[in-house]
C-alpha cells in the first residue's frame, strides 16, 4: 500500500467514525427527550388511555 492509499483509508475510517458517533449522540438525544416527555407527561397520558 502506498502512502496516498494508507491516507484514503484512513480518511474513509474517520469519516465512518465521525458519522456513527454523530448517529449515536442523535439516538441518545431521542431516547432521553423520550424518557423526559414520560417522566413529565406520562400520568397524563395513561389517564387518557386506561
């Protein structure tokens, strides 16, 4: 493997990186806004429901 190769990989690697770490902050963003709208609302919306 040439230089410019190694660097083409590793640039792919941070890039795939860089989309999965932003892919995983956004999912835990949606769980604990989740978790808070449950915490917050939840009594009311189970007395809708039951």
């Amino acid at each position: 493997m040439s230089v410019t190769q190694n660097s083409e990989f590793m640039e792919e690697e941070r890039q795939m990186a860089r989309t999965i770490a932003i892919s995983l902050g956004a999912w835990l963003a949606v769980t604990v806004l989740a978790v808070v709208l449950l915490l917050l609302f939840g009594e009311p919306l189970s007395s809708l429901v039951v």
